[in-house]
C-alpha cells in the first residue's frame, strides 16, 4: 500500500556485473555505486535480496567486510560513513543447471 511507502535506506547509483559462465558453478562479480540515503541513520545496515547464490567475498571500498546472510538477505553491517558513496563488491557463485523456476 502506498501508505507503508518508504524511501531506500541506500540508493544503488551504478552497477557493473561480470560473470563467469559455466552451467554447474557461474561466478557473477557485482560492482555497485551506492549513497546512503541521508535520511537514513549511519547504523542502519545495507540489506539485499538473494536466491540460490552462495556469498565468497563483500568489500567496501577495495577492503574486506563481515556480512551475514538471514532469510534470503545478504546484510552488511560496516560500511564507510562517506558521505560521496562508496564502491560494494560482491562475488557470488550460483549453479544455473540447478534452476528450474523457468
């Protein structure tokens, strides 16, 4: 309902996908752009949606975060307070031949 609207707690400004194709194990590198919303406080933590994909590797800004996976979501606690964005990778590798939700 439009009355529960609300506005991201971090806005996604680019993303760059690279992917490592292979029907039993593809490796998909994303690379995002991405501002806090100011409206949102410092510790509210940068929460993504993902199926069927296991976490390798989250970095902030080229250094190594501690990330945690609950219900579907992939939550990153600590990330830089700048102001300007920051840069979030993440590796993940998912088994395509297993997918049969097409």
């Amino acid at each position: 309902h439009r009355q529960d609207y609300r506005p991201p707690a971090y806005w996604i400004r680019a993303v760059e996908l690279t992917l490592d194709l292979d029907p039993v194990k593809t490796i998909v590198t994303s690379r995002m752009r991405i501002e806090r919303n100011a409206a949102t406080p410092a510790s509210e933590p940068l929460q993504l949606h993902g199926e069927a994909i296991t976490v390798l590797r989250v970095m902030a800004n080229g250094n190594s975060v501690s990330f945690r996976e609950e219900g579907g979501m992939l939550i990153v606690d600590e990330l830089p307070q700048d102001q300007a964005g920051f840069t979030l990778e993440i590796r993940n590798a998912c088994a395509p031949i297993k997918n049969t939700e097409l």
